[in-house]
C-alpha cells in the first residue's frame, strides 16, 4: 500500500498553531481522543489493520528545510522557539489503537501528550477518508480534469459574488489530489481576471507552499474544550481567549466560539476581547440567527459589528455561501471557509461524515485520572462525548 501522507504540513494550519499554544500554557496536559463515523459505515475487513500501517509510516514523515522556510516567510506569528519544536518531532505508532468490531465499524483512539497528539487529527481522518476509497476501488472513479473544470465553475461563482472565501477542506478530502486540483483551479480562476470576491488561501499548510498561497486557520473546538475538562465549561472560554492572547499577542485574531453554546460565551466575550480580536467563526447553527447574536453583542460594546469579520464554515457549499454573502455583508465583514464541498464533490461518490474529538484530559502526567469533556453544538444533534458527559455540562450551563 502506498503512502499517504508525504509531507509533515500536509495538515491544516490550525493544528499547528494550536499545538504551539499548548506547549506555552498547557506543556505538561494529557488527552485522548476518539474517532465518531457519524453515517456508522462498514468498512472493508482488514481496514484497521492498514490504517496502523499508514500511521507507522508517519514516523518517517519530518519537518523539511523547504517548510521550516515557507512557513517562517508566510506565518510571522509563530514564535521561533516552536520551529526548534517541529525539527525534533517525531509521529510514535504507540500513540494510535484501531481495530473493527465485528460488523466492521471502524474504532480509533489515541492518547498521550496533548502536544504530540494533536498533530494526529487532521493526518489521520485524511488517512482514513483516502484510505477507504482506495480500498473499496472507488478512487477509480475519480476524474480530475473534470473535478477541475467542476472547481474552477465554483470559483467563478463565489468570486462574482464578492465572496472572500479559503479552502477548508483537508480532513474529509477524496485524495490529496483532489484538494491539489481544486486549490490549483480555485487560485487560476481568482488570477484570471479582475473579481469583486478574493480567495484568500487554504487551510494545508503543504498545498499554501505549493501553490505559494496563505495557509489560513486559527483554532478548533479542541482548544476549548479541553480547557473546559480541565478547569470547567464556565470560563473555559475566558481562559481559551487569554490563553491565545498570552501566545499570539493579537495576531490569529478569528475566535471559536461555539464549544460550549453561545450564552456562556457571550458572559465571557468582555469588551477587552471583542476589540482584541478581529472576529469569530460560526460553526454550527443557523446562520442567520448566529450572525444577529454577534451583531447584537458587539453592539452591546459599542462596537460597529461591520468592521467586524466573520467567517461561516458550517457544511457550506457555492449555493450557501453566496445566499450568506447576500445578507451578511450588510452586517458584518463576511468570510467563508468551505471543507468538503471544495475537496470530496465527485459525482456519485458520497463522503464519509467522519470527525476525531478530544473527549477527555488531565492537567498533567502525575494525575491518576482524566475529567471527560464534550463539545455542545449549536447543532442539537451534532453535540459530541458521552451522553451523560454531555448532560452534565449542559446542567453546569443552565441549557434547556
């Protein structure tokens, strides 16, 4: 089986610079994480087994001269103590179990330091998603002179629409191909002519140095809730925000606010932040109605919320985002980040609806034990963790 992953930045932006942000306010933290099918697909017998394969090749996968130099060029936010970190780091097959239970379902968890594991997320649901359509032979099916013409057209549309708009699409993608082609199209299309929109970049890291693109992202759920498990859902948030300030000094400047439900949030979103940062990213819920709530606590600081940015990543397509476009850019500064529509939209091919959440953490190594945490979705059916963990947190936070 060949390999998947090549490249140490073949991974979306924010991973990385989440893992500089633990090291600087939470070295010595420990996780785990768990991999959720949302569609419980079966896989092929044996799929497990070439998953670890694909993870042991990890461990041959470094951190190049050429991305070292790219990305001190393009990200001037990093501090330079994290590159040192990237040098030396090596992926560790121990870190991953997976296996099938007997109707296929496919079981992944890792465990182990929070800054070593969170460089796993994003390569292995890339892994997995490549993985299976290689396996079932639909890889076959993909034609990708048509997926770039197909590309291109999505551009074309979004940028007439003044849409300002970056490809999210690394972690659900068909193949590295597929997401190759599409920012490849994305970028020639933008550069054709004169456009109202821009697209500003995608979110791998490896494909930005390719294509000389800016490698776009900021942060996950994950940052918060772990957080959260450690300290409390309450001012999880607040902590996250300090945290970020503490390591970024205003730069990375788009915050997530949606771990933990937006009214918990917006008791912690204090003036001091809503002018620190540029914006926030809605990511579950409907949109309409997320954007009035931002627009109405911004006002509420007696700040403009139209020279505030917010950016919409909640499963959007071309069709969505310029029917967005059309309402939000009185209200706001909109911007878009689309996953899989860019990067899995072959004809008669369906995409796997598969995430990996952090579901539990300890402060550090000598704890005996783990709290759980969760993610509450705006999005009632999208909450993630154990049910009861999910129950208990919604108790702490008075949500009906």
């Amino acid at each position: 089986m060949r390999q998947i992953i090549k490249h140490f930045t073949d991974d979306d932006l924010y991973k990385l610079t989440m893992c500089c942000a633990v090291i600087d306010n939470f070295p010595r933290a420990q996780v785990k994480y768990s991999f959720v099918d949302r569609n419980d697909t079966v896989y092929p017998a044996g799929f497990a087994d070439l998953l670890l394969e694909q993870v042991a090749m990890l461990e041959n996968v470094v951190f190049t001269d050429e991305e070292e130099s790219f990305m001190r060029r393009r990200c001037c936010y990093i501090p330079d103590w994290f590159f040192k970190y990237l040098r030396g780091f090596r992926y560790r097959r121990e870190w991953v179990k997976a296996w099938q239970d007997e109707e296929g379902h496919l079981h992944v968890d890792f465990e182990g330091d929070w800054s070593d594991t969170i460089l796993l997320e994003v390569k292995i649901l890339a892994i997995i998603s490549e993985l299976y359509y290689i396996v079932t032979g639909s890889d076959n099916c993909f034609d990708y002179k048509d997926y770039y013409q197909r590309s291109y057209t999505k551009a074309e549309r979004l940028l007439g629409a003044g849409c300002v708009y970056s490809d999210f699409g690394t972690r659900r993608r068909a193949s590295l191909q597929a997401q190759d082609v599409a920012v490849e199209a994305m970028k020639d299309c933008y550069a054709s002519q004169e456009w109202t929109g821009r697209f500003v970049g995608t979110s791998n890291v490896y494909l930005a140095m390719k294509h000389d693109l800016m490698p776009i992202g900021t942060m996950a759920h994950e940052f918060i809730c772990a957080i959260g498990g450690m300290y409390g859902p309450q001012m999880a948030n607040h902590m996250a925000m300090e945290a970020w300030r503490n390591t970024f000094r205003g730069a990375l400047g788009t915050y997530l606010y949606d771990s933990f439900g937006w009214n918990i949030f917006s008791l912690n979103f204090s003036e001091d932040f809503a002018n620190l940062f540029k914006g926030l990213r809605i990511d579950s819920g409907d949109n309409r109605e997320q954007l009035q709530l931002i627009v109405n606590k911004y006002k509420s600081l007696n700040i403009d919320p139209r020279s505030k940015q917010v950016i919409f990543s909640n499963a959007l397509d071309t069709d969505r985002a310029i029917e967005i476009q059309q309402y939000a850019k009185e209200l706001c500064i909109p911007s878009f980040g689309i996953g899989t529509h860019f990067t899995n939209d072959f004809e008669d091919i369906d995409y796997l609806n598969i995430v990996i959440k952090l579901v539990a953490v300890k402060i550090t190594e000598s704890w005996p034990f783990y709290n759980d945490t969760c993610k509450i979705s705006e999005d009632k059916g999208k909450h993630t963790g154990k049910p009861e963990v999910v129950k208990r947190f919604m108790e702490m936070l008075h949500i009906i």
